[in-house]
C-alpha cells in the first residue's frame, strides 16, 4: 500500500473572468475566440503528502490556499496537472458549503454521509455521535438556513471527523465557534493525529500551524513559495506580510531562492554569534548591532535555571531616520509557538524619532517563568505609520536559551507558576513511619 496519501504534480487552475455577461454567451455561441481574461488562481504546484501527515498551508488572502485544498478534495478540477489522492476525503471547506440549507441538520447528515460512501446504517450508527458532539439540540430537526454561523460549522465539524476520513480537510472553519468548542475541535484533531489521519489544513492562527503540523506550505499569487517546517514557513510568510508593495516582487523570488534556512555573518563582538537558525530581515534603516544575555549576576550566558531573572541588552545602530521606533522581544518555545511577547508601545514607553547615526542601547529584564526546555528570543526594531508596521531590522529566533530545572520539582507544561503546595493532616488521619 502506498504511503502517499497526496500527489500533486504540476498543478494550475485558470478561471476565466467576463467584462460582460454577454461575452460569456457569446464565446460559448462563437467558438475560436476567447473573450475573457484570464486569472491563474495556481501554477505548477507540486506537492506530495505522507499519510500520517498533519500539513498547514498559509498564505495571504487570494493566494490560492482555498483553491489548492477544493482541487485535493474534488470539488474542482484542475486546468493542468496531475491529482492522485488515496483514501476517503473529509471536507470542511468555507462556511456555507456542503449542507443544503433547506434541509434539516439530521438530512443534511444523512445526505453528507451517503455522498462520502456511507451506507444508511453506517450512517445511523454514527448519527449520536454527530448529535453529540456537535451539542445544538432540538435544531438537528430544523432547517440549516436557521443556524447561526456557530451552530452550522458545529455540525459540519462533526460529520467530517466522524465518517471515518483517510484524509481530513480544514479551511478556515475552526475559526468559527465559542472558546469551548473549539477546544473540543482541538482536542478530536489530536485524537485524530494518532490514530493516523492525514490532516490539511488552512489558518491564519500562526501559533495553531506551529502547535498542530509537521509542515507547513506557504502559497503566494497562486505559486508555492517554500515547504518547510512550520517555524521556517511562518518566518517567511510573516515577511511577505510586512514588505511595501514595490518590494514584493524582489520579495517573492528571494524566498523562493532561501528554502533552506539563512546563515548570516558574525557581529563584531566575539562573545556574540547568531544561531542557526535566526531569520533576519528589514528595510536597512537601522541595525540590531549586538545582543547580549545576562543572568542576574551580569554574566553573559544562554543557560538558567528556571525562573531565574534574565537581562536581554540589545545595542541599535539607526542608518537612516526613523519616525515612530518600538522595540519588542519574544520568547518562544522550541515549536516556535509565542509565549511571551512585549515591546516598548506595549508597556507605553515613548521614544523619540531617531536620526542618522544614533546608537543606543535598550534593555528587557524579566524572570524567565517557564518549564525546563528550549526556548527561542526574537527581537525588532519597528517603525509605526499610523497602522502600518515598518520592520527596520527583524531578528527571529536569533537567540537560543537553555532553561534547567531549578530543583527537584518535576512539575511539567510550559510556564512554571511556582506552585506551593501545603498538606495537612489531623492528628487522627496522621500517618506514622517507622525507620
């Protein structure tokens, strides 16, 4: 059997775009001549998914991510290109499709069920369980044009995990729907993760893609950028988030040229270099010169015990002027996922516009507060134009810490609370020890 749950290869998707309705009807009247422009929604996608995988794909709006996952599940059909998909595909693809919203939740279950090659007592076994899970009462019996927006990705949510898909697809829609659910939704995909089911999804949740895949896809104007790990992936794209429209051209080729992971010089200082792993970029207006990393005894290390208060000294070189500067830092854990983040407009420090040739110096100081583990610091230096973020020189996980336990407390998790716990006993309850 083979172990590729998804083959793309050499994917494109045209659709074509009428300035009037009559040009469509007389292309199709008069043949030989186009009369429409043309958009490629994506071009020369190639793609190949292990079963098992849970793979993230991002991307700004328009990028092609939608179309990409409707072509995997069959709802489209591509221009160019070969699909190979093996095994039962679940769909919960944008709100609004795959129900009949003149139907009833129940039919709408029954109907969904027989189209993914359920048989009716397949069906009717599995229908307490849907009920159940998607928790919205008396209304499985009432037309879905009466549902909230909550109540129909509720449902929708439930008949894809449950009719036993080889392949589940997600776009956007755990987005939807109250804080409780949507740990329920979390907690079934890890369900789902271990039994093996092959798991795509799209969101704009950076931290969801680093918490939940394995990979991660970035797509842009219709092109795959880069297929990485997540962290990797997420570095990039925010980057094409933040670059001016006449940098995104030079933009996209560069990323698709730096696939694997940027090395970047040395700073001056020898006692500092960057990790492997820092992604650095900006608009060249200033410069993160040098970071240092200090215990609480001034010592400059990259290991502490837990709890123990760190001081990050950041030294900024300004090239050009800077209207409206902050500086941020963020503590991430090895996954990538933000634990922490914090930077001057946060904690309402205000700093002056800045000239050519100003170099200072600034400083965060905090208690690192979390569990033993690995753990990343980013660091920025931004400029503000009104609700535009300007990155002048961007630092990602360019410093990596060590974090050891402090004692022979072994409690688990990510943020250490400094639990104290206390036990009493009555006299009467007292437990005696012989030695």
């Amino acid at each position: 059997m083979s172990e590729i749950a998804i083959s793309l290869k050499n994917i494109s998707k045209c659709f074509k775009r009428y300035n009037r309705p009559i040009d469509r009807l007389k292309e199709i009247l008069l043949p030989g001549k186009s009369r429409a422009d043309e958009f490629w929604a994506l071009r020369d996608i190639d793609l190949e998914i292990n079963k098992g995988q849970t793979v993230g794909i991002v991307g700004q709006n328009g990028s092609g991510k939608s179309t990409l996952l409707q072509i995997i599940a069959g709802t489209l059909t591509p221009t160019k290109g070969e699909v190979v998909v093996n095994g039962r595909v679940s769909a919960l693809l944008e709100l609004g499709s795959g129900f009949n919203p003149e139907f009833t939740g129940r039919q709408n279950v029954f109907f969904n069920g027989r189209l993914l090659g359920l048989s009716k007592r397949e069906i009717e076994e599995k229908f307490d369980t849907i009920a159940s899970f998607a928790n919205i009462g008396d209304f499985i019996d009432q037309p879905v044009t009466t549902y909230s927006s909550g109540m129909y990705i509720r449902l929708a949510f439930a008949v894809a995990i449950n009719v036993d898909p080889d392949i589940l697809i997600i776009d956007e829609a755990l987005s939807v729907g109250d804080a409780k659910f949507q740990l329920k939704c979390f907690l079934k995909l890890k369900e789902l993760q271990e039994k093996g089911i092959t798991i795509l999804f799209v969101s704009h949740d950076s931290n969801l893609v680093k918490r939940y895949c394995q990979t991660a896809l970035l797509l842009n104007q219709g092109q795959k950028i880069i297929e990485a790990v997540p962290n990797t992936v997420i570095n990039r794209y925010t980057k094409l988030l933040f670059a001016d429209e006449e940098d995104q051209q030079i933009l996209e080729q560069e990323l698709k040229l730096t696939k694997n992971q940027e090395n970047h010089s040395n700073s001056n200082n020898s006692s500092y270099q960057y990790q492997p792993l820092e992604y650095r970029y900006g608009n060249g207006r200033g410069e993160i010169e040098a970071i240092h990393i200090e215990n609480s005894q001034g010592q400059e290390t990259f290991t502490f015990a837990s709890c123990e208060k760190m001081v990050a000294r950041l030294t900024i070189l300004v090239q050009d002027f800077v209207a409206k500067p902050l500086v941020a830092m963020t503590l991430k854990d090895a996954k990538g996922e933000d634990i922490y983040i914090t930077n001057t407009y946060y904690q309402n420090i205000e700093m002056p516009e800045l000239n050519p040739g100003t170099l200072f110096n600034i400083s965060f100081t905090q208690e690192l507060l979390v569990c033993p583990g690995d753990y990343f610091l980013s660091f920025g230096f931004i400029s503000l134009d009104g609700s535009k973020i300007i990155p002048v020189d961007r630092r990602y996980d360019a410093i990596h810490l060590k974090i050891i336990r402090a004692s022979t407390d072994m409690s688990q998790g990510v943020v250490n609370l400094k639990s104290q716990i206390d036990v009493n006993l009555n006299k009467s309850n007292a437990i005696k020890f012989n030695n």
